[in-house]
C-alpha cells in the first residue's frame, strides 16, 4: 500500500504539536514542521523515492535522522516516536491546535483546568460560561475560538489541491495498468483546479464496465469499498478521501467527463440550453428523441448546443457559456506563457539554495529572469536582511550576472509593511533595487479599516510595486485578514503598483473570484511561486491554475513579459 505525503507530513506535524503541548526542544519542533511543510509540498511522491532507493537528504532541511524516519513511515505506515509522544500527551488534544488562538500552553491549560480533550468539550465550556472563568480568556477570545471551530467544521473534510494530485496521480496509474480501460481522467472540482478537494470523481472509458470496476476496487489503497455495481463504484482510501469512479462505454467517454466535472450551477445551464434546443444532455450523451448525436468528446458536446469548447476551470457559470456562444471566450495563461518567478528566497534569510543554485533551477524551467526576494530585517528577525546585508547581495547579483548566460537575476526583497504603513528598510536602499515584494506578516488582527489603510499608506511609497499574498490566508489553517480588497484593488490601481496571486499551495492567494475582479478592473497581477527552495519554484503552476480559474490571460500577467518590459511596469513615474 503506498503511503502518501499529505499522510507523512500528517506524522510529523501531529508529532510537532505533542512535542510543543509537552513544551519539548522548540528546534526539534522546528524540524519535523519544516519536514511536513517540504514532504507535503513535493510534486512528487516521497514513497517513490524511498522505493527507488533516492536520497531523501537531497530534499531542504532532510538530514540522515529525518530521512530515516520518513523511511519508516513508507515502509510500516507509523512511526514508533509518535506512538511514543501519543502515550505522553493525550493524541485528542492534537485536534484543538488546528483552532486559530489556541496554542499549546493554551491547550495544555484548558486540559488540566477543564478536563477538556475534543472539540465538543470546548463548545459545552464556552456555552455554560466556563471558559471565560480561566485566566486569559474573555469574551473576545471565546469568539475567536468559536470562529475557529466554525472554520474547521466547514474545511476538514476538504484536502488541499497538491495532496489530493498525489493521490489521483497514483489511482490513475494504478487504472492505467488495466486492460479494460481506455481513457480515464479525474473530473469533479479536481479538474476545475479548486484550491481544495472534497471527494475524487474518477471518469473511464471501459471495453467492460464491471470488469473495470472489479479491478479497481483490488487497488491496494482503499480501506473501505462503500458500493460496487456494474458501471460505479464508491471508495474511502487510507488517506481518508472518497473516490467514486464511473465507468462508461468509449462513445460516453466525453459526456460522463462534461457531466461528472460540473460545476453543478454550469451543469444546469447547459442543459437548459440543450432542453431549449429540444435535446436531451445526460452523463452518457446528447439525444435528438431517440438518437444519439453526441457524446465520445467535450468538443462535440459543446458544439452540439451551440458553444465553443470552454476549459474546465472556468466552468462555474460565471459568465462563460454567453461568452462560449460567442466565441469570445479568454485565451487563458498557461504555464508556458510565464518568463520568470518574482518571489524567491535563498539560504541568505530562511531558504536552502544559493542564489546561483535558484538561477541555475531557473534556467531549467527555461525562465527568462529570476527575482531573489530574502526577506527584510523586521520579518526574518536574526537573519533578515538589514541595508548593509543587502547592499552585499546587490553586489553579488551584479557579479553573478556578468557571467551567466541566458538568465537575469533580478534584485529585489520581500520587505515587511510595518503596522503604521510604512516599509521595513529606507528608501535610499529601496531604490537600488529592480523592484519590490511588500507583505504583511504581523499584527494580522487588525479590523478591516485599519488593515486596509496600513495596506495603502504602504503603496504612497514611490519604491512599492508587488503587494504579496495579499489576504494572508492559510487553505485549511487560517482565515484571511480583514481587509477591503476591491479598495486596495482600486488603489493599486491608481498608484501603478501590482497584487500578487502566490502560487504556495497552502495560499494560492489571490483566489479566483479576486483575480476574475482584478482583471475586470485592468490591474496587472503577477503570478510568484514564493519559493524557498529549487524545488519550490514548481509550486508556479498552482499560481497558474488559479488564475485560470479567475480567467486571466497571458496579457494580465506581468512575468509573461521580457525583462526590459518589466522594467518599465515597475517604473511608478
């Protein structure tokens, strides 16, 4: 049975958070959250490179210790130190970290004092009063705590987009192998690209529809097989997620993909257009009474009711199918279409490659340029960059860049936006940058007016141009500040400066509804993979399937541009 990453990194973060409730070395916790947060991250399976014998060492922050460990995980599923820790500390009390407010001394206390140990514990305290009664906690921090358990209620059943390709790339493999199948792609929200994934629907082209399903319910991963029939079949994997998968005849190949990708509110409207056409649109075809006119491709589907074909990321009947009629549909970006990363951080500040390292990766995603953006002093605390520090590195890109060939490193940092607006480092350092990343890192409570105002004020400043990650969110973890986003959209706008979709699976910050928003308004966005490894910077083309979902072109983004007219984008005057 292969083990997933989103499973180990599981692991090592259920290990981190016993080993803070225990108040254990803060360095070790350290490690195992850097090694969920790079397990979890791969593009590829870890397993896989157990199997084949690779070096886990060669992944950021892996030593021999944690390379070990990950190989015990793949091989037995477990891993001895955790069942260990779970004897120490109550496992339960692992699930009240996940609450936004409640860190582990938090946690710890409300355990000793309350006897709580799970979620219902802490809704029965916070409803008879008790809570509040605890040193520290008022009313503002029951509510918080509430908002968080709300928070958790509506995403725990929801995996974030890079875990579940590992797990669809592995029962696609697995289907492949079948000789009964013909074609099979994932649909559902998965092949929407929504930055989370509630269930697995798999489509396949079968030569025997209960043979194929009698194969894949063999697969090895699955824990439970909750219905098997002739044509569908549903499943719980090990890792948690359902699979249903649907099996049709080769000429139903592209309607059960049309009709199993949804969305559900475009799955209606196409129908409705095909009723208004007296056509029948069903999961095996299109019918004129009693005859089938289309149904082995999406394409014909499409043209049969009078449209253009329309990508499956925009179909959420936002607007697409008038524009499908039309044949005026967006040319959406596509990965080829970006030149360059605008956000990358080295081993300066808190990266794990050099700065040449992250430019020779460049090259072999075949970038134009590259941007190196160490964090500023204020954020990164110890080992930020201070104006002396960065001084240096502009030197060092000068010299790095006399002797490369076919990349540009751009000079650039992430510069932290204080509380009262302005920026981390003084302008006479600023403006010998190429340009500048600018975020939000602290003092996240803020209410929206302020926030927003920080936000603003921040952009007066002539040598601001990216705003990074905009809302600050963490899918599944945190909620986004309060902002007003359509403001500091507007006013981005006005005062020439660029938002940025950070394309970290656990951000893919703007979302699409904001980029859709942003290119309605004419604001320039640049799509950044915000890596803090080479292997990071594939982390790009999550940016990229959210801004196809949020319909931007090659032309709304800036790193599709050349360097020169880069340069001229980033000149505020």
């Amino acid at each position: 049975m292969a083990i997933h990453n989103i499973e180990i990194a599981n692991i090592f973060n259920k290990l981190a958070n016993l080993l803070e409730i225990a108040n254990e070395n803060p360095f070790r916790i350290r490690a195992y959250r850097n090694a969920a947060r790079v397990i979890g991250g791969l593009s590829h399976n870890a397993a896989d490179l157990v199997e084949d014998g690779g070096d886990l060492t060669g992944l950021p922050g892996i030593g021999k210790d944690l390379a070990e460990k990950i190989r015990i995980i793949v091989k037995t599923g477990e891993l001895p130190l955790l069942k260990k820790m779970e004897k120490r500390v109550p496992p339960v009390l692992n699930e009240l970290l996940k609450i936004e407010g409640l860190g582990p001394k938090r946690v710890q206390l409300l355990h000793k004092k309350l006897g709580i140990q799970n979620l219902n514990d802490l809704k029965k305290c916070i409803e008879s009063g008790k809570l509040r009664k605890l040193r520290g906690f008022g009313e503002k921090a029951e509510q918080k705590i509430l908002s968080g358990m709300q928070h958790i209620r509506e995403y725990s059943q929801r995996v974030k987009l890079v875990d579940a390709i590992t797990i669809e790339r592995s029962i696609i493999q697995y289907l492949k192998k079948s000789k009964y199948v013909k074609k099979v792609e994932c649909a559902g929200s998965f092949r929407r690209r929504k930055e989370t994934v509630g269930d697995l629907d798999i489509v396949v082209a079968s030569s025997d529809t209960k043979k194929s399903i009698e194969y894949f319910v063999r697969f090895d991963e699955i824990a439970t097989v909750v219905s098997q029939g002739n044509t569908r079949s549903t499943v719980r994997l090990h890792s948690g997620i359902q699979v249903d998968l649907r099996s049709v005849p080769l000429e139903s190949y592209g309607a059960a993909l049309l009709y199993f990708t949804g969305s559900k509110a475009h799955s209606i409207a196409i129908r409705k257009l095909a009723q208004k056409k007296n056509l029948k649109l069903n999961e095996y075809g299109i019918y004129k009474g009693n005859k089938k006119v289309a149904g082995k491709t999406e394409e014909e589907m499409y043209r049969q009711i009078g449209l253009a074909y329309i990508e499956p990321e925009i179909r959420e009947d936002r607007g697409e199918i008038e524009l499908a009629r039309k044949h005026q549909l967006p040319r959406l970006i596509t990965l080829k279409d970006i030149r360059g990363d605008l956000h990358c951080h080295t081993n300066a500040t808190d990266g794990d490659a050099s700065i040449e390292m992250m430019a020779q990766k460049a090259q072999e995603l075949g970038y134009q340029y590259i941007a190196i953006t160490d964090h500023s002093k204020h954020l990164a605390m110890a080992h930020g960059l201070n104006e002396k520090r960065l001084f240096a590195q502009i030197k060092l890109i000068d010299k790095l860049n006399s002797k490369l060939k076919n990349i540009v490193i751009l000079k650039s940092i992430e510069v932290d936006i204080l509380e009262d607006g302005s920026l981390d480092l003084p302008k006479n350092i600023l403006k010998e940058l190429d340009f500048t990343v600018c975020s939000i890192h602290s003092k996240f409570n803020l209410n929206s007016k302020k926030q927003t105002g920080r936000i603003i004020r921040a952009m007066d400043n002539p040598f601001f141009n990216i705003l990074a990650h905009p809302t600050g969110r963490l899918i599944n973890q945190r909620e986004p500040y309060e902002i007003d986003l359509e403001k500091i959209m507007e006013s981005a706008k006005e005062r020439n400066c660029i938002l940025e979709l950070n394309a970290q699976p656990e951000r893919m910050d703007m979302d699409d509804i904001h980029c859709k928003i942003a290119k309605e308004l004419r604001l320039k966005m640049a799509i950044s993979s915000d890596a803090h490894s080479k292997s990071q910077m594939d982390y790009i083309k999550f940016g990229v399937y959210q801004a196809r979902r949020g319909w931007l072109e090659a032309t709304d983004v800036i790193n599709t541009r050349t360097v020169s007219e880069l340069k001229k984008l980033f000149r505020r005057s």
